[in-house]
C-alpha cells in the first residue's frame, strides 16, 4: 500500500484546453479520498493521470516515495474500477477475477491464483457464482467481480470512476456500505470519483472538491459541510442545496428577503463593512415555530411566508417559499449566478423539517 501525492499537477489535452489546472493533493496510506465536481471539472482525467491512462502535462505524482511521471500503467501496481465494469463477456466470474494475475505471466502458481480468486470471492459473496458468464450476472454482481478483480492483485491503492452509477438506487445503496466495510476491512488507499453527493458524503475520509480544473478544498465531510471556503463548496455540498439570500445591511439590522435579523456581533463581524451580503442558510436549519418546545419559543428569527409547493419524503418535508429579490442587489445575484454556472440565483427559498405539524402548500408557514 502507498501514500498518492500530486503536485502541481496539470494537464492539457492536445487540442490545447487544460482540465486540470495545478492539483496539490496528498492522499496519506490507507486513505480514503472521494472527488467530487460538477460535470467536466477534470475529476476523470485527475483519477486516469494517476493510473497512468493519461500522460500528465506538469508537475509530479508520486505513489509512495517514487515520482512515477512516466511509469506505465501496469508498472504502477494501481487497480481501477470502471463505471461500466470492463469485465470479459466470454470469460467466467473466476477467469474474470483471475485475469490480473494470469496477466503477470509466471508471477502466481495455479494454487496461489485459486486461492486468491476464492478469498475474494468470498468476500463479495459471489462464490456460488463462480462459473457463471458476465451476461447471467446482475448489475451489482458484475460491480463485484470488477472489485474482485481489483482485490487479488493486492494492489497499493484502488482507484474507482463512478462504480455505481449504472446502478438503481437500491443497489447503490447497498453496494455504498459493501465498498465502505471491503476499504476498511482492506485498508487500501482508495481514490473514488463520482458526483452523488450521498457517496461523497458517506464514503470518504476526506472530499476534494473540484471546479473548472482547480481544487476548491479536500476537508471532511462535515468540514466541507460546516465551513466550506467559498460559495461554490456552499452550494454544491448538500442536499437540497444550501439557501443564497441577498442581504441588505441597514444599521443593526440584516434585511433579507424572508425577514429581517438583528445583527449580533457575530453577524456583525461576519458582515464586516460591507452593505449588501449574499447569507448562506441550509434548508436544515429552519424549524417550523408551531412545533417549537415552549423553552425554546423565543429563539432564532421567526418569519411567515406563503408555501409555494411541499415534498413530503418521509422522515423530512421540504417546503418551498417563493421571494422577491430587492432591485439594490439584483445585478449582485445575477454576478453570482454567473460565477457558480447557473447554480446561484434561486428566487425560491427551500427549507427542510423534520418535525412538521402543520406545512402544507397553500399555506402561510
Ligand atoms: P464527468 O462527471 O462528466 O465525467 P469529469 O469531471 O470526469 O466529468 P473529465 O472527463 O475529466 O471531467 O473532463 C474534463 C474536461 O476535459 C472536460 O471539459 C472535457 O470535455 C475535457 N476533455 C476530456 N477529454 C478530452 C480530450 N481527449 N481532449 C480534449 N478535452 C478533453
């Protein structure tokens, strides 16, 4: 096993455009690190520069201690776990496991491949189905033996590019907790890319956010979560999506579009100088005050405003509340829009609860 690290990394495709644009990332042993970004943002050409599928136009990677710029894929002893599996229709779910080891010709005796293809069988719980082809197989047994395959080569780390993502919902679910408990059980360094946020949430030490080719920020989930560094990690870590509200600073108050707040001195140091503010708030951070307890009445800023639509999920309600955006800082939203692709100006507030009495459409909340 081995520590990755990427320095300066960057890289530019022959037509000129650069994807990755000077990544620093040091991925300790046994490590797990999730890449996440919208589409485009270079997390597959960062995940196929380490294993060697794409030359890197700058900087250094290293596994372990060795600068393997230019070493070949094979030679670099990763094991990569392909979105559409990349398994052998004409093989059996043992020759498919078996095949790494088979490649490195004169490496394994017959026992020792049997021995290796059976312990991770057993592992993936594919064992009864051993002799069977790819095409009699499911979607998530098929994710296995691609795994499998991964696992007997005892690689130094794993690298995975949406291994889930042809999956139903429930598959994945499932097939999330199996890749948790095999990393840990194994201690593999693993590098895995994918854009479902509730993966890159759970399965991960660590998250590197990516953006346009640059790395926005690699803390914990709950770091990236509690205190992103900028708007872009705000809005895209998190489920629904984090609330931008304009603010307009006016004496002791903060007028945003809902209500408007006293500003204490912990607003007021976060405001600073500034007039007109663009304030974060997650959905989860709302309550709804009929179900408030008595001893806690009189907390936080109580506003109404009229429910546009719910979405009942079962434990939680979300309710969405339509605002009018003060013409002082419209051009405000709309450059903020523009700077988070789209993903910024919402003219709807949505607020998540967990305890709902009464929240229904149609109703002023
Ligand atoms: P997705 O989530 O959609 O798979 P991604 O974050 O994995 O996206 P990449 O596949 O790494 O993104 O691509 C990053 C950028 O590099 C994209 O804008 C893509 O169009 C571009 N790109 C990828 N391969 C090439 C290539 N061979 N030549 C030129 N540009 C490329």
């Amino acid at each position: 096993m081995a520590s990755i690290t990427l320095d300066n990394v960057v890289k530019t495709y022959p037509d000129g455009f650069t994807a990755v644009k000077g990544v620093d990332l040091d991925i300790a042993d046994g490590e797990f690190v999730i890449l996440v970004g919208p589409s485009g943002c270079g997390k597959s050409t960062l995940l196929r520069m380490i294993v060697g599928l794409e030359d890197i136009t700058d900087g250094e990677l290293r596994i372990g201690d060795e600068v393997v710029n230019d070493k070949a894929p094979r030679d670099r002893d990763l094991a990569m776990v392909f979105q559409n599996y990349a398994l052998y229709p004409h093989l059996t779910v043992y020759e498919n496991i078996a095949f790494p080891l088979r490649l490195a010709k004169g490496q394994y005796t017959e026992e020792q491949i049997d021995e290796r293809v059976r312990n991770a069988s057993k592992l993936l719980e594919l064992d009864e189905h051993l002799q069977r082809k790819p095409a009699n197989l499911s979607g998530g047994q098929r994710q296995r033996v691609a795994m499998g395959r991964a696992i007997v080569r005892r690689a130094k780390a794993f690298l995975f590019d949406e291994p889930l993502s042809n999956l139903d919902a429930k598959l994945r679910g499932q097939m999330r907790t199996e890749i948790a408990r095999l990393q840990r059980n194994l201690a593999t360094t693993t590098v895995y890319v994918t854009h479902d946020q509730t993966e890159a949430m759970t399965l991960g030490d660590r998250v590197a956010v990516l953006r346009r080719g640059e790395l926005q920020q690699v803390a914990s989930p709950r770091g990236l979560y509690d205190q992103p560094v900028n708007l872009f990690v705000a809005g895209f870590i998190g489920s629904p999506p984090m609330n931008f509200l304009p603010g307009i600073v006016e004496g002791d108050v903060l007028r945003l579009p809902i209500a408007e707040v006293p500003l204490d001195d912990r607003l007021r140091a976060a405001v600073g100088d500034r007039d007109i503010v663009i304030v974060g708030i997650r959905p989860d951070s709302f309550e709804d005050a009929d179900t408030l307890e008595p001893d806690r009445a009189g907390a936080g800023v109580h506003f109404e405003a009229d429910v546009d639509v719910t979405e009942w999920l079962g434990e939680v309600l979300y309710a969405y509340i339509p605002f009018e955006t003060h013409d002082a800082v419209r051009q405000q939203l709309e450059d903020l829009d523009r700077d988070l692709d789209g993903e910024g100006m919402r003219s709807q507030l949505i607020i998540s609860l967990d305890s709902v009495s009464t929240v229904r459409a149609g109703d002023t909340a």
